[in-house]
C-alpha cells in the first residue's frame, strides 16, 4: 500500500477537525465535538474507517484554551529569580489568579550586568536550598529567570544543572533577540505551566493515529507556521497555530480572512505580524500573523441594554455546558438564534446535537427577557430576526474596520451562515469548503517539506 496521503488535524477547546486529503481532494473529514467525544477515541475511529489510505504524513494544531493556562489547574511551577525582580509574578489576570501561588516565589543573589559581566556570582547553596524546599512541597517543575541570562547564561546554566540533578524538570527562557525580559518569561512560566497538558493531548493524539502513522511522521503546526516535534518552547505558540496556518495560505494574495469558526471569531491579517500576545496575564513574547478575535463571539450571551433594548452582553459562554439549545446551557446565546436553520443544524459536528427541549428552553429565556424589556408585547420570533440581523451586522462592519488588505476571505463553518451579510462586499468571498483549518495545517506542513 503506498502512503500518499495527507492527515490534518486541528484540535480546539471544544472542537477537533480531522480531514485526509488526496492532493487537495477530500477523501474524508470529521469534526469532534469534545464535550460528548474523547479526543483519541474520535481520532481513532475515523482513521480505522479508512484504513485502507495509506498515510505518509500527518499535521496537527493544538490549540490549549487560556482558561487552562491557569496553575491552578495545569499544576503549580516554582519559580526562581534574580533577587530584587520576584514582583514581576505578581501580575494577575482577569480571574485574579497569578501565574503561580506566592509561596513558590523564590529568589537568589545573582547579578548579571547588560554587558554580560558576572557582578554577583551564584551560591550553589542557595539553589540547592530551594530545591529541597520544592521538593518537600512535592513540586516538580521549576522556571528560571536570572537577569541578563539571555547575554551571559552562565548562572542559568549552573543553577539548571543542580536542579535536574535533583530530578526537578527546569524551564528556561527561549533565547531569541527580544530584550524584554518580562515578556520572554511570561512565555516561559505560561509554557512550564501548560507542558504537562500539551503533553497528556499529544499523547492522546499519538495513540489515536499509532495504527495508521508512525509519530516520526507527525508534526505539529506553531504560532509562526514553523513545523516541529520537540515542543520546548512551543506550548503557548501554539494557541495561534491553526489562524496563523489559515492566514498564510492567502498571504501572497494580499487577502484578510475572517474565520467563522464554532469557538471563535477571529480576523486574520496574514501581510502583518505581531511579536506579543496580550494574555491575561500581561503580554507574552509571541511571534505570529495579526489575530484580531472579533468583539462578537458565537457564544456571546444576549441581554437587555441600559435601554431595555436586546443586546450583546460582554460574557461568553464557551461551549461547555454549550449553547442552550443542545440542551445543557444556561444563558440564551448568539448560536442559539439560528438553533433551527438548517445550515447550523447540517454543520458537520452539529448534527443531532440539537434537542426540541433545549430550543423550548432558550425560546422561554427570551420571553423571560421580553418581560423585562421596553415592549412587553414583543413576539419571540420578531426578537430573533432582529437579533439575528444585528449579530451579522457586527460581524460585517468589525470586518469592515479592521481588515489590512482590501480583499477578504470568508471560511469557517459559519461561513455560508452568515453568507447574506457579505452579499454587497465586493472584496469578500466565502469559502465553500468546510474544515478550513485541518486543511490550512496541511498546506503549511507540505510547504515545510518535512
């Protein structure tokens, strides 16, 4: 059996897209919805259903959600700085959790000047007695970030080696010719804190797709379309590998694209490039192609304004417990008002999801709101259409706004949604193929050549 063709796999929050592809034909694609599908099992079945293709290659995207991002639930790190700059951990993000507790805050007497001379000379003592204190709290993970280690990494080099010879795993800062020390180790704690789940879902992945490609022949997609395997240094980048694959399939066209994706809303400008992520912790040294997420999300929540009109609320949702109508939500959202079209009813990971009594139940949560609102005597089907019609005007003017290049592409599987709204742009145009983004990742990797 010949192996020629292509696996791409792009795996969201929420969402995992498989797709095989013969040249640019499709021979079969998927979409998991990872609430009610495990990860490895999905992947598994789909590729036993087609065992017969040989595959050569296989690329992936693995998108960790910020949420997750939190030590509180990746595990805590240690951290270990140059004495007189421990505050820099103290910065908090939109949740109030650090990127570490206060109690594995450490510091050492060590000075590198800018110049790369040694000012201050590190104590193994010092090192060694931080060790044995993490190691009595039963953490396993330690960052460095010494001053000036960039220039002259000696002291970093030295205090690495005693930690792993405690059999402590220690992470560095990537050295790159960013100056910003700050930004440089944001992307190393965020990186030590996530490692241990990239690797559980790499796992799952490998497994998932042992029996129909060898793990030499996998390679995952990162922030600035590189491809790799060893991913030290590339959990975070990863958040941005499948957008920054997306955008540059049209960066020679001069094009934006405006992803219409279940999870997100994201603008995409290929032709510009960003060097920091503004994360909730603060910005984090990251390389990739401009990602603008859109002020209006698929499951943003509605409310009624100051004015007692229908709105957007500044909330989402996510996809867990999901939007009401396939019936474990809450709070009515922006999916919730298309819950009985058939183009979100035939998208491909949506089908059967939609339950008469999770409709019923985001139906009554409008009427609730009805009550409350300027008109009480308006119908549900008259707020659903106008909110239908505002929720597309958003997405069309914010494209409007923000777009780099003139001309757009439209993809997602969303896309054909919310298609009307673009009807008058002449510059747009909507993709017709579904999976935009396991398709993206495929095309970056055969560039690669790998």
């Amino acid at each position: 059996m010949q192996n020629s063709f292509m696996l791409g796999v792009s795996v969201g929050e929420s969402f995992a897209e498989y797709i095989l592809l013969d040249g640019s034909n499709t021979v079969a694609a998927k979409r998991a919805y990872l609430s009610r599908e495990n990860l490895k099992n999905s992947l598994q079945q789909f590729l036993s259903t087609h065992k017969d293709k040989g595959i050569a290659k296989a690329f992936v995207s693995l998108r960790i959600s910020d949420k997750l991002m939190d030590y509180k639930l990746s595990g805590a790190v240690a951290h270990v700085t140059t004495e007189g700059f421990e505050n820099w951990l103290e910065l908090r993000g939109c949740s109030g959790s650090a990127l570490t507790s206060s109690e594995l805050h450490f510091s050492v007497r060590e000075r590198v000047l800018a110049s790369g001379q040694i000012l201050q000379p590190l104590d193994n003592q010092e090192i060694e007695g931080i060790a044995a204190k993490i190691l009595l709290m039963n953490i396993k993970k330690v960052c460095l970030h010494f001053l000036h280690a960039n220039i002259n990494p000696a002291h970093e080099k030295q205090a690495l080696e005693l930690f792993k010879a405690k059999g402590i795993e220690v992470y560095i800062p990537e050295k790159t010719e960013n100056q910003d020390e700050v930004t440089r180790w944001r992307k190393n704690a965020l990186n030590a804190t996530v490692s241990g789940l990239f690797q559980d879902l790499k796992k799952d992945l490998l497994d998932g797709m042992k029996d129909a490609v060898s793990e030499a022949n996998v390679f995952f997609v990162g922030a600035e379309g590189e491809i790799f395997q060893d991913e030290t240094y590339k959990c975070v980048g990863s958040l941005f590998g499948s957008y920054s694959a997306l955008g540059l399939q049209y960066q020679k066209s001069q094009m934006d694209v405006l992803h219409l994706g279940l999870e997100d809303f994201v603008l995409i400008s290929p032709n510009s490039w960003s060097n920091t992520w503004e994360s909730p912790w603060g910005k984090v040294e990251i390389k990739s192609v401009q990602i603008r997420p859109l002020k209006i999300q698929p499951t943003m929540g509605l409310k009624l304004n100051s004015f007692k009109h229908f709105d957007f609320s500044n909330s989402i949702e996510g996809w867990e417990p999901g939007p009401m109508s396939i019936g474990r939500g809450q709070k009515p959202t922006l999916i919730d008002l298309w819950t009985e079209n058939a183009k979100l009813t035939k998208t491909e990971g949506l089908q059967d999801r939609t339950v008469a009594a999770g409709i019923q139940k985001f139906k009554t949560a409008l009427l609730t709101l009805v009550k409350s609102s300027y008109d009480r005597n308006l119908e549900i089907s008259t707020v659903i259409k106008e909110m239908q019609s505002l929720g597309m005007q958003k997405i069309v003017m914010e494209s409007l706004l923000h777009r780099q290049n003139k001309k757009i592409k439209v993809t997602g599987p969303l896309a054909e949604l919310f298609a009307n709204g673009f009807k008058k742009d002449s510059n747009a145009t909507i993709d017709d193929q579904d999976f935009a983004e396991a398709r993206a990742v495929v095309a970056v990797g055969m560039k690669a050549k790998v």
